[in-house]
C-alpha cells in the first residue's frame, strides 16, 4: 500500500459520527433517571424525618415514672417557693427569680455609685 491509500484509508475511518442520536431513548432514559432521584429524595426525607422524631417520640412521650415525678416537684418547690432556712441569721429561700432580680437590682446601683 502506498501512502496515499494509507491516509485515504484513515481519513475514511475517522470522522464524525453519521448516525442521528435516539432522541426518544434519551429522553425516556431522562424522564425514568428523574423518576428516581425524585423516588430516592422522598424515601431519605422520610427516612430522616422518622430517625429525627423516633428518639422524641422515646423519651419525651413516655410515662414517667413516680419516683422522677417525686424529684421534679420537689426541685419546682425548691426554685420557686419561699422558706425559712436559719431564723437565727435571717437566711431565708426565695424563688429564683426574684433572686435574680435582686442581684440585678445590687449590681445595678454599685454601677450607679461607680459612675458617679
């Protein structure tokens, strides 16, 4: 073979394609490739909306027993009631609250002689 049957050979060979692209494959393959995102995007929402509130549904719904119930009565009495600790130092408990309030009311007024 010469050189020029050679490259004729070649450029014959290559090229470009000549046939047409399935336009009806392409696009049932896009419509059933999204059918499936869409299908796996709702199962992992759902899956992740059910491990999210699985964990709530276990604790906080619940029934507790009557020993915790005992406890936090008796914490809520503690932070929010009244009741006289030592009468002979005038100790007293008071609900938190209003311990916060004079505390802030305290560092108020030593900010109000500081300044002055």
């Amino acid at each position: 073979m010469t050189d020029t049957e050679n490259l004729t050979k070649t450029t014959e060979d290559a090229g470009y394609e000549k046939g047409d692209v399935n336009v009806a494959r392409v696009i049932i393959f896009g419509i059933f490739g999204i059918i499936i995102l869409v299908t796996v995007l709702i199962f992992t929402w759902d899956y992740f909306t059910l491990a999210k509130e699985s964990p709530v549904e276990d604790v906080g719904l619940k029934p507790q027993s009557a020993a915790i119930r005992e406890l936090r009565a008796r914490e809520t009495e503690e932070l929010t009631g009244y009741k006289l600790l030592d009468e002979t130092k005038g100790v007293y408990r008071i609900p938190i609250e209003r311990a916060m309030e004079l505390t802030a009311d305290e560092a108020y007024r030593e900010q109000l002689k500081k300044n002055r």
